[in-house]
C-alpha cells in the first residue's frame, strides 16, 4: 500500500492498545505510533488515566496502595472523570484537527476490570460512558492477550494498587477483556506472550486489516 493512501487511511484514525497488566500495550503503544509516523501520519499518544493535570492527579488516587478502601463504584466514576478530560482537553481537539491518536487504554480496559473482574457490570460500566462521553469506541481496540504467568514476570517492579487485586481478579480481567472483544466490530485480539517484536507485526496486521475493511481509518 502506498505511503500516500496509508497517510490518508490514518487521518483522524482512534486506536486503543488495550489488556491486562504485563501485556505490553505501553511499549507497543508507542511502536505503534512510531510506524504511523514513518508512514506519513500525523499522530499522538495518550495514556488514560492521565495525560491532563487533572488525569494524572486522579491516577495517582487509583494506582497508590494507601487507597485499599476504595470500592469498585468508586473506581469507575474516576477512570470515567478521568476520560472525560482527557477527551476535552487532547483526544477531542487532536481527531478534530485530523491527527492520528494513539491510546494507551480506553473504556475497554473498565469493562474489564470494573465491569466483569470487579463485578459492578459491563452494562453498567457502558450506561455511565453513555451519558458521560462524546465518543465510546474508538475506530479499532486492539487486546494484547497474555496469560497470568507471562504477565507476572513482566511487572518486575513495585505494584500499584491495582496490580496487587491477586490472581484471581487478574484472570477475571482477562477474560473480561477476551468476551468484550468477542464478536464485538472494531475489535482484534493479538498474542502478546511472544518477543516485543512479534508482537508488534500483529499490531500492525490488526491495524492493516481494519484499514482494508475500511473501519473508520
């Protein structure tokens, strides 16, 4: 495919890499945005929680241990006030002006962890975006699926206060994140137990098919 359709398939394109801790999606996140400059596109990335003053502030209180008394409820109402001024203050205004936006997690990622692992419900979870969101989906979410053993030898550093929700909770997300994706348009589930490289060129193959299929890039 030429440079030329490529620059003009990505033009105010909305990818998400999203799935459970350890997957990777941070470092593929920025691959990822990386080859769509070599392409040509104009493009930027975000992380969510976070990015705005206000973002950060609000993940510093999800993430912190000293916060073990938070309810799940709680938890959503803050990534979703999080996301809102995200969306205000970057998302919104960079689609607008026809760049390419690249996220580290969306709404996917609370689905997942509040909704089905956490129990408050994905219906729930999708009813509160509703009212409080311009936008739900993205144009494609991809899932980097890796199992628990895999991720676990990933987060070789101090846990944050949702990393450290056990085993249990952990594989809940997973699959949470797994039937979210499952028959669901604008979504593609990609391996990410292999090399960072491997796991790239699915990136890019889930990128390319949906840019084929015409789904919004």
């Amino acid at each position: 495919m030429k440079a030329d359709r490529l620059q003009k398939g990505f033009e105010g394109c909305f990818i998400v890499l999203d799935g459970p801790d350890g997957c990777g999606k941070s470092s593929q996140a920025r691959m990822l945005t990386d080859w769509l400059r070599r392409q040509g596109a104009d493009v930027v990335g975000f992380r969510d929680p976070g990015t705005t003053v206000i973002g950060e502030k609000i993940r510093e209180i999800l993430l912190s241990p000293a916060h073990d008394a938070m309810t799940t409820s709680t938890e959503v109402l803050l990534y979703m006030a999080a996301r809102v001024q995200l969306w205000s203050e970057s998302i919104g205004p960079a689609l607008a002006a026809g760049k390419s936006v690249v996220m580290d997690r969306w709404l996917s990622s609370t689905c997942a962890y509040q909704g089905h692992a956490g129990g408050f419900g994905v219906e729930k979870v999708l009813a509160v975006a509703g009212v409080s969101l311009e936008r739900i989906w993205p144009d494609l979410t991809i899932i980097l699926d890796v199992d628990l053993k895999t991720a676990a030898q990933r987060l070789n550093r101090e846990l944050d206060r949702m990393e450290r929700k056990g085993d249990d909770y952990h594989g809940r997300v997973r699959e949470g994140f797994l039937k979210l994706a499952e028959g669901r348009p604008g979504f593609a589930v990609v391996d990410a137990t292999a090399n960072p490289e491997t796991v790239h060129e699915g990136v890019l193959a889930a990128v390319r098919d949906a840019l084929a299929k015409g789904r919004g890039l």
